[in-house]
C-alpha cells in the first residue's frame, strides 16, 4: 500500500460522518482517511493529524471547516472545501440583515420543533435531488442547537487561511443553504493559493449527492500533491 497522505472529514450541521463513507472508500488504499464526527446522532469523534511527514489534507462540507480544531488546520498542506464558508452571512449590509433575520427565524422554531426544522433544512441542502426522512435515529437536539447558534457568529480568521499551500472551493451552483455569490466572495478574500470550481445543477450536499462531478477534481488535486511538499503554518 503506497500511502501518499493523511485526510480528516468534517461534516457540516446537521449530518455526521457516515456520509463521507464512499469517499473514504474510494481513497482509503492511498490515504489514512480518518472521519470527524460531531455527535449529534452518534458517539463523537475528533481525529488528529499524525505527527510524520505525509501530506496533511482536510476535506470540508459546509459548516465543517469551522468544526475544525485550528490546531488541525494549521497543520493543513491541502483545504479542499464543499460549498464552505469563513462566515455564514454575507458582507453586503442589506443581504447580511436578511441572512441573519433567517437564521434568527430558525433558531427560534428549532426551540419549539427542532425536528421539523431539521427535516426543512435537509430538504434545501439535498435540493434539487429528494430527500428522505430518517426517523429511526437519536438526535443530540441540544448540540444541535448550540452550533446552530454558532453558526450566527462563527467566523474562520481569513489570514489563517492564506497560510495554507493550497485552498480548493467547490460550490454547487444550485446551493440554497449558501449562495454561489458567497462563495465565489469568500474565493476572492483568499490570496493565488486559492482555486474555485463550480459544479452545476447540484446543491449544499454536493459531495454526497454528486461525487461523480467532484471526484475528477479531487483527484487530480490529490494526483499534484507532491507539489505542496509537507509545509505547515506550523512550521513557519
């Protein structure tokens, strides 16, 4: 086995680490491929990097990247981002207010049922492909509902960031969670390290729904890695 890596998964809100299950699939005969997870339906997991010289790659679904311990990400050689972002709301003054009077609208209906708020949130993120109800699991509603609230002030330190070898934005261009405008914002904050890929037709759960357009990427990013060395913020 020729391991080439190590690779950390973050799910964003409201999932867990079950969906990067093909992925780790896929990449785990040239990858140590660890999964983070949150706990919200199952025992909570936060995996590190390993103290050697492989390449260090994080892979992140939405509110994922804030997931991420920053002693993690200043470790990171390799960002690859699904529909991510270093803030939830947008910087344009009106589009922020009405951001934030959403989330505030959400925050206040998970209080009275969290559940049917979680079943709309689902429905967006699988849109434009169907989503069906899982009802069978157990559900840590109050984890979920502190990082609902972190979401409204989490921000990602841009400068952070900047530090990395090398940033990868993946959008789909039907996100209804978080805008491609955002996203393409976000791009335009980061130095040349950065480079962005829109997929189309596809929405937020674009690396779940639509892994046959974003593994090409993937592993062309993977197949140049050898290019970013082993540098760290870390090591600066």
């Amino acid at each position: 086995m020729n391991i080439k890596g190590e690779i950390i998964a973050y799910h964003g809100w409201g999932f867990d680490n079950n969906c990067w299950e093909k992925w780790q699939e896929m990449l785990s005969n040239n990858f140590h491929f660890k999964l983070y997870d949150r706990g919200y339906f199952q025992d909570e997991n936060n995996p590190k990097f390993g103290e050697n010289n492989l390449v260090k790659i994080i892979l992140a679904h939405s509110f994922g990247l804030h997931l991420c311990p920053l002693e993690q990400l200043k470790k990171t050689n390799i960002l690859i981002l699904f529909n991510s972002f270093v803030e939830f709301h947008p910087r344009d003054e009106k589009q922020r207010k009405r951001s934030k009077y959403a989330l505030k609208l959400m925050i206040d209906e998970f209080k009275h049922d969290p559940k049917q708020v979680l079943e709309s949130f689902y429905k967006k993120c699988y849109y434009p492909f169907p989503y069906f109800s899982i009802n069978d699991r157990s559900t840590n509603w109050e984890k979920l509902e502190q990082d609902l609230r972190l979401l409204n002030t989490s921000i990602i330190d841009i400068n952070i960031l900047k530090q990395i070898p090398k940033i990868y934005i993946i959008q789909g261009s039907k996100d209804r969670i978080f805008k491609s405008s955002y996203a393409q914002e976000f791009f335009n904050q980061l130095n040349q390290n950065a480079e962005y890929f829109s997929i189309q037709r596809v929405g937020h759960t674009l690396p779940f729904t639509d892994i046959k357009s974003c593994l090409p990427i993937v592993n062309q990013i993977l197949g140049e890695i050898k290019h970013y060395g082993t540098h760290s913020i870390n090591q600066n």
